[in-house]
C-alpha cells in the first residue's frame, strides 16, 4: 500500500496514538478516509473527462475529415452544376455532322416489314 511496508505503518499509528490520543483518533481515521476517498473519485473524474475529450477530438477529427472529402466532391461537380444536355447534343452534331435528332420526347419505333407469301422467295421443285 503506497509503497509502505508494515514497520512504517505501525509507526505512523504509534505516532497518531501519541499526538491524537484516544478519544480523537477514530474521528481522525474517518477524516483521512473520506480525504482518500474524495481524492480518488476526483482523479476517476479527472480521468473520465480526459477519456471523453479525447474521443471528442477523435470524433472531431474524423468529421473534418468526411467534410473535406466532401468539400472535394463538392468542387469537382461545380462545373456540372450548368450542365446543359441540348448544348452537349448541338455541339457533337456539328462535330460529326449527323442529322438533328428529333425534339419530340417519345421513342421512335421502325416499322418493321411484315412477312408474308409474296416477300418469302420460293423454292423450285424438280
């Protein structure tokens, strides 16, 4: 116990006795308990919000650090924010060329020929 062997403490209590007499002597250990006591529950809080501050700085750490990944995707879809579609389709038009693809939103469908007798070429029986 605090580095303190049995002859120290029989010491310390010889010398309590003596100077404390009797009668003080209980009150005295009671006191010297409740000091103990209130010292160690002091450093546990100490202690405590140490360890809750240290996982506050942690947590701090990690949210800066999701902030900047997103402050990165961020700036990177800034020259997206404009994005005209009509403009991007103009300009590969005139690029390639193609004819103009039509306005109307609804899908064009290729009339596919029907299959009948007469487009089925024959064969020669002999």
């Amino acid at each position: 116990m605090f580095g303190i062997g049995f002859t120290e403490l029989m010491l310390i209590a010889i010398v309590a006795i003596l100077f404390l007499g009797p009668d003080k002597l209980p009150q005295a250990l009671v006191d010297v308990a409740k000091f103990f006591r209130s010292v160690k529950k002091t450093i546990s809080e100490a202690k405590e919000s140490f360890d809750e501050e240290i996982r506050v700085a942690d947590l701090k750490k990690e949210a800066l650090a999701y902030k900047e990944k997103l402050e990165q995707t961020t700036n990177e879809l800034q020259g997206f924010r404009n994005f005209d579609i009509d403009e991007l389709l103009e300009s590969e038009q005139k690029a390639t060329k193609k004819p103009p693809l039509p306005t109307d939103d609804t899908p064009q469908i290729e009339e596919k020929p029907t299959i009948n007798e007469d487009t089925i070429p024959k064969k020669e029986v002999k």
